[in-house]
C-alpha cells in the first residue's frame, strides 16, 4: 500500500502547452487599442501530470500592462506614450502557475500591439426604411430620437465612417403612424464606444391621395308637390379626391346621396341647383351638370 502510494506522487514531469489569451490593461487614457495586436501566446511547460490537469481547469491569462510596459521614464507617464507600432516583451513572472512548474518556451516573446489617437466625433443618425406599407399608404422619413450620437474610436477608424443608422426598419404593411426602439448599426462594435446604442424611431404613415369620378347618382326629390314633378336630366355625375382607401370602399356609392328640394314650388318650369351629401374625408371638386330644369305640372 505505501509503495504504490508513494509511487503515484513521483510520476515523472511531462511537457505540455497551454495557450492563454492575452488581457491588455492600462491603455493610456487618450489612446485606444486597436484591433492589431496578439490576442493570445502559448506557453509550453513541464509539471507533473497531476498539475497539468489543474492547470487546464483555470482560466489562465497573460496581463499585458502597457503603461508599465511603455512608459520607460516613470516622471513622464503616460504622455511619453506616442501613437505607433509597440512591441512589449513577454515577463513569464506575471504568469501564475505555480512553483512546481517550469517554463520551457513562450511564444510569441513579445506581443505586437498598436496604439492610436482616441477621438470622438458626433454622428447624425439615419433610418433606413425596408418593405412597404399597406396599400394606398405612403410612409413619411424616420424621425429618430435622439438625432446624433457621438462615437468614441481611434482616430483612423472614426475618419472612415461617411454616417451613422439604425437597423432598418420594417414597414410591413403599416397603415398607421408608429414607434419603435432600433439598435444602432454598427458593424464592428468592439471597435467603438457609443454614447447610445438604442434609440426611438418614429414613423408618420399617411394615407394617399387620389380621384374618383362617380357617374350618373339619380336625383331624389325632397318635399314632392302633389302634381307631376320631371327633373332633367335625372342624373348628376361628381369628380371626388380624398384617400384611396376611402375613394375604393366598395360601399362609396351607398354612402353619396344627391337630392332636391322643392318645398314651396308651384307648377311652373324652374332651374334649380342639386345637393349633394358625400363622406366627410372625401372632397368634391366638380360636378356636372350644375343646373337642373325642373317641371311641375
């Protein structure tokens, strides 16, 4: 029993790599990192096989210190620190693996990073629209709450970016005004700060305009003599404007009513003029004919 206890703790050490990510810390405030740089660097190592395997448990990473490892005259700070190319050497001290292993190789040995100006720059949003709304309705430009937004990145990467929008923003068969919260549309987000990332879209629907010509609606005949009353003609045809949706119901005609009145009139031959009542959100331009011969006998 002692012997076999005994042997288990003596396995031999065995090499093995690891590969940890790299954590960058400490970027001077004026300066971004930007996306040129070593992400990760592997470690090849000799333990016992037991402390390999706890090793592989860990989340092990290498921090990367750039004002310590840049800001070579300590009284100057981070203000010695240009932008530019930078190559930092890999210290295996900051590496915690522990006393009971040996570091046989890194690699890389340094870590190639690259430094830019941080600026930020204000950026009118825009709202690309997509799909159509229903039909006989005409969808206003967005209006986007709020209008701007200002973008922190480096310097060369903020100067390429012409504007700023939204997701686009479905109209779907939209008969109705609408809101909606939309994200903003960037397309490399880890390379830029946003002072906000959601904003409120609003949308006017507003419905289209059109003509109808509706022909020949009979004359009704209000107050009727107790004699034998002739209109000609008989009929009056209108000219109508208003939405389409309205203009196309298929009740329209029901809804337009054209009528006379003759209260008071004695047999005689007369020119009068029709009424005509028609929907409220619709507007007659025209009617023809305007003045009607009327007859009582």
């Amino acid at each position: 029993m002692t012997i076999v206890i005994f042997t288990a703790c003596t396995q031999a050490p065995k090499e093995t790599n690891l590969l940890l990510p790299v954590d960058y810390t400490n970027v001077p405030d004026d300066m971004i990192l930007t996306h040129f740089y070593t992400d990760k660097i592997e470690v090849k190592i000799k333990c016992r096989p037991k402390h390999i395997e706890t090793l592989s448990k860990k989340s092990l990473v290498y921090p990367a210190d750039i004002y310590t490892d840049l800001a070579f005259d300590p009284a100057g700070g981070t203000d010695a620190i240009e932008p530019g190319h930078y190559l930092l050497p890999v210290d295996k001290t900051r590496i915690p693996l522990g006393r009971s292993t040996s570091i046989v190789n890194i690699t890389p040995s340094y870590l190639g990073i690259r430094l830019e100006e941080k600026v930020t720059r204000v950026f009118k949003v825009t709202v690309p629209l997509i799909g159509k709304t229903a039909k006989g309705y005409l969808a206003r430009p967005a209006v986007c709450e709020p209008a701007t937004v200002a973008l922190t990145g480096a310097k060369s990467l903020i100067n390429r970016i012409e504007q700023l929008s939204t997701k686009p923003v479905d109209l779907a068969n939209a008969n109705e005004n609408f809101k909606k919260e939309v994200p903003l549309d960037l397309k490399q987000p880890e390379l830029f700060t946003a002072a906000q990332s959601i904003f409120v879209v609003s949308v006017k629907v507003q419905s289209l305009t059109g003509t109808r010509t509706i022909k020949q609606i009979p004359i009704q005949i209000q107050n009727r003599p107790a004699k034998k009353v002739s209109i000609e003609p008989s009929t009056i045809s209108i000219d109508l404007k208003g939405p389409h949706e309205n203009l196309n119901s298929t009740t329209l005609t029901d809804k337009i009513y054209a009528f006379m009145d003759l209260e008071g009139l004695k047999p005689g031959v007369y020119a009068r003029h029709a009424y005509i009542d028609i929907p409220v959100e619709l507007v007659m331009t025209n009617a023809a004919p305007r003045v009607f011969t009327v007859k009582i006998e």
